[in-house]
C-alpha cells in the first residue's frame, strides 16, 4: 500500500480510504467487520464515516457498527486513521444540525461515544453552514483540538471560495484551519478542477473523493446490471442516460484488459 502525508500535514494516510456509508443499510454489521478486518490486512489505515450514515434519524448506526469493530481485540483503533463528519441532523430539536457551537460539541460526544474512542482524527464539516460564522465555528474546533477530542478539521463539499473564506479566518486566529476536502470526484464528474482544485493547491488541503465510482456506472454498469447498488432506481437512469458514454468506456476498459472500476480508480489515483 503507498501512503501519502493528508494535505500539508504530517499525517499519512493509505491513498485508498475505506468508505462506510453502506454499514448497516446496505452490509451487515458481521460484512463490515470482514471488510475492515481485509481492509487492514491491505494496509488501507484511513476510514472515513459520518454521523448521519445509517439515514436512522439520531442514531449513527454506522458509527455504531465501527465503534463496535474498534472494541475487539487487535489494537484496530490504534491502527486507523479515523475520520467522521458533522451538519446532518441528528434530531428533532431546533440546534441538532448544522454547525453551531452547541451542535458541534453535542454532535462530537456523540460520535466519541458510538465510535468507542476518546479522540477522531479527521472531524469534517460534511456541508458548509452560511448562517453559523466562522469565528464561533472556528472557536468550537480549537476547543475541541485543545481538549484532544479531535486531531485535525476537514471540509465536505464546500466551493472553492468556502475554502478560502474558511482558511484566511482560521489563519486570522492562529489556527491550523482545513486540511482536506471531500467532494465529488470521478471520471465522469469533474466540478472540483475548476475551482476547488486550485483552492485546496493554494491552501494545502489533502483532496479526499467521494464517489469515486459515481455510484457504480464507472464499474461496468452495463455488463454488471443486476449486481448491487447498479440495481437502484437512480443508478438505473443515470446508466440510461450515459448508455453511449459507458458502453465507450466499457469497450476501452476491455481493449486494455482492465476492469472498468481499476481504471476509474487508477485514473483518480493519478490525479
């Protein structure tokens, strides 16, 4: 496994993340184990998760289902590179989501608890707030990094001028600021070159993709149809309005003897 240091940091990650956003609706709590378990023995170190996953409302199953596989034995936590996400509601009540002072500390004992872990590594803002300053939000993570309850702050799905806004108040403050950006990213949307690209080359953000296989069409969706999430409603039409674009890229992928998700992968790689 090759690692790389995340953004201007120190840290290193694997340059393959695991995602675990199917934990629990789509794969079973026992698979999700036999997929972090394979996931360590690749030396893949870097998992990504959020609070919302699960789509229980409050409940973080999918936090729930890593935390319980951090508690087995074999030093697993110690080995991961473990980032989660905070916005998504996570209640009924008027100051459950988004990025408020309150919500931040409220959402971050919560991942703590279901993930089994006194500390997150990388704690994202899975979407930008444009009604919460960055003064109070920035206060609230230098809290928590002075308390060792979070390592670094990451953004999700932020524009490139989110970014800049969002680095030259932290610097203002003395504070170390984003890090990495996760967004949309693959063959076959590529939004982020035109300016969130730039913006995280400028400000030292590792750049984290989402998505990489854009939900399965990058991963033969015609010739693998009837196979997992390809099955969907959604992943249906997208795969009848590419039909002319995928069957291209199928025919190219089988010219050169590779599957269609090890290009769509290794093209993302040497991106």
């Amino acid at each position: 496994m090759d690692y790389a240091q995340l953004g201007r940091t120190g840290l290193k990650v694997s340059r393959l993340c695991l995602g675990t956003m199917n934990f629990g609706p789509l794969t079973s709590e026992k698979d999700s184990f036999a997929i972090m378990d394979k996931a360590h023995e690749l030396g893949i170190n870097f998992f990504d998760s959020a609070n919302v996953y699960g789509w229980k409302l409050g409940q973080g199953v999918t936090e729930n289902i890593v935390g319980n596989w951090f508690a087995q034995k074999g030093k697993r936590r110690e080995k991961t590179v473990l980032a989660t996400k905070v916005y998504g509601r996570m209640g009924e009540w008027p100051n459950q989501s988004r990025l408020s002072a309150l919500h931040i500390r409220q959402a971050v004992e919560g991942s703590l608890k279901r993930l089994q872990t006194d500390y997150i590594d990388l704690y994202q803002m899975h979407h930008v707030d444009r009604n919460t300053p960055w003064d109070e939000i920035w206060q609230a993570m230098e809290t928590l990094v002075q308390q060792g309850k979070i390592l670094y702050v990451g953004s999700s799905n932020f524009a490139g001028w989110h970014i800049a806004q969002a680095n030259e108040a932290a610097k203002a403050r003395h504070f170390m600021g984003l890090v990495s950006e996760q967004s949309l990213y693959n063959l076959k949307d590529r939004m982020i070159e035109l300016e969130v690209v730039p913006a995280c080359r400028e400000y030292g953000l590792g750049i984290i993709p989402w998505s990489p296989l854009a939900g399965g069409l990058l991963g033969g969706s015609i010739s693998k149809a009837k196979i997992g999430r390809r099955t969907d409603k959604d992943t249906k039409q997208d795969a009848k309005k590419y039909a002319g674009q995928l069957a291209a890229y199928e025919k190219f992928c089988k010219q050169m003897g590779e599957q269609p998700a090890e290009v769509a992968l290794a093209w993302l790689l040497a991106n």
